[in-house]
C-alpha cells in the first residue's frame, strides 16, 4: 500500500478509536503535546506522579516518555510507567531530549532505556549519537549535527534495544537495525515552534496504539508530522501562526495532505 494511504487508513483508526496515549513529558511541552493528539484523534492523559503513571500506563494504549525536564519525580514517573506498561504488554516510546548534554541525562536516558522495552526511540541526530554511545555535538536540546550523519548509530541501537529509532530533520530517518526508510516533508520554521519534536514523538506513541508494527507506525506518524508541517507553513507568516495552523491542519488532514506533504526521500 502506498505511503499516503497506509498512514492515512492508521489516522483514520485513531480517529474511530480515540486511543488514551499516556503522557510523562516535560514541562514546556505538556499543553503543545496534549493539543496535537487531541486535534490528531487521540485521548492524552499527562501526568508527573509515579503512582498515577503506573496506574495510568497499565490503561492506556500506548505510553510517551519523554526526559525534556528530568527532575526527580519525572524520572520515577517514567520508570514506574515503563515498568507498567511491560507488565501490561503497553508500547512505550522514547524521546531522550538532550541526552548527551550533561551526565544527569545521560543517566536518566539509561536508567529508562533500562526500566523495560521500549518499542520506539525518537530523537534528533545528537540525542540518537549520544545513546548509541557515539560523539555528538550538541547545543542544549538542539542537534548540531544532520539526521543523516547518525543513520548507522540508530541502526546500532535499534538492533541492540531491538526497537524502531527515528532520527528527525531535514530529512526523517526510520530503521528497525535491518530495513530503513528515509521520509522528506516538512519546514524549516518548524524548528522555531518549541515542542514540536516532543510532538513527533506524542504522535509515534498514537500511531503505536492503533498498529502494532512498530516500524509502520513510527513511519506513518513522521509522514503526518511532514504533512501537516509543511502544509501549516504554506499559509504561516511565522512561528505563531505555524503553531496554530499546525494543530487546525492536523485536525482536518486528508490523504490528499499526506500525497502532497510527505514523501520518501530518494
């Protein structure tokens, strides 16, 4: 099946079963985040408390951990959730923020790698050299360094963690160890709307509910965050705008958006 039709018969899913994707995510992104999945189908619950992550995780559909904002309580959320959702037999997916930029992250990134299986790790290029335990050049949260440049490092990690790994920018690239599909769409003024990589990630978590390949879930959640991205920025004068348009094109995206919006790279 083409890509614009597989990933949109996943959003049509989600859209007939508003899937509760379970939230454990960093501060500056909770509402972006919970927004998108509301306008994408889905049912978010985000929450900071260990207990109530556990609980959570063992009802929902899929889990998001996402270590923007690590403080201690949001650790011990995020494991309690893992450890639940393995329990539960819940996807999990990953998005180590800035995993190599201090060694408080890069511990934190362990100890949820090593919490329970995740099924998907999404991250920018720095974020996947980092856990795959190679140099990556960073500033902060954001990559000094291109998705391509870090193709055999998620190829590595995604054999050893035996998960999906998707490398986001300019061009996104998805790999299970083996196969690999590299998707292009998109805008450049994406990169100035805080959240929308802890987004990117939100969406994976949604697609993980609806398909249990992992691989094609995280492929078709990338091609909807293309789609939507470059079509919000078409009639956008700016970062506010786009963050608006954003959400409203998410809203109402048809497979005709995803023919025209994302593509894979040759």
């Amino acid at each position: 099946m083409p890509l614009a039709a597989a990933a949109f018969a996943d959003l049509g899913r989600i859209r007939d079963e508003n899937p509760l994707v379970v939230n454990i995510t960093n501060s500056v992104v909770t509402n972006t985040t919970a927004n998108a999945l509301l306008a994408l189908g889905a049912s978010p619950a985000m929450t900071h408390h260990p207990a109530d992550a556990a609980s959570l995780a063992g009802l929902a559909r899929a889990v998001v951990c996402n270590m923007g904002t690590p403080g201690e309580e949001d650790v011990a959320s995020m494991l309690a959730a893992s450890r639940a959702a393995d329990a539960a037999g819940v996807p999990v997916v990953f998005d180590p923020v800035a995993a190599g930029a201090t060694p408080w992250r890069r511990e934190v990134a362990r100890r949820v790698l090593d919490a329970g299986p995740v099924a998907a790790i999404r991250g920018n290029a720095s974020e996947i050299l980092s856990l795959a335990g190679e140099e990556a050049a960073s500033r902060g949260v954001d990559s000094l360094q291109g998705s391509l440049e870090a193709v055999d490092a998620a190829a590595a990690l995604a054999r050893n963690r035996s998960c999906v790994v998707c490398v986001s920018g300019a061009v996104d690239v998805v790999t299970d160890g083996e196969k690999r599909l590299e998707l292009a769409g998109g805008h450049v003024m994406m990169t100035r709307v805080t959240g929308l990589g802890c987004t990117a990630t939100a969406l994976v978590g949604a697609f993980l509910a609806v398909n249990g390949d992992a691989f094609a879930a995280t492929v078709h959640a990338m091609a909807v965050m293309a789609a939507t991205g470059s079509l919000a920025a078409a009639g956008a004068t700016g970062p506010g705008s786009l963050a608006v348009r954003f959400l409203d094109t998410l809203y109402s995206l048809a497979e005709a958006d995803l023919r025209a919006g994302a593509r894979v790279a040759s």
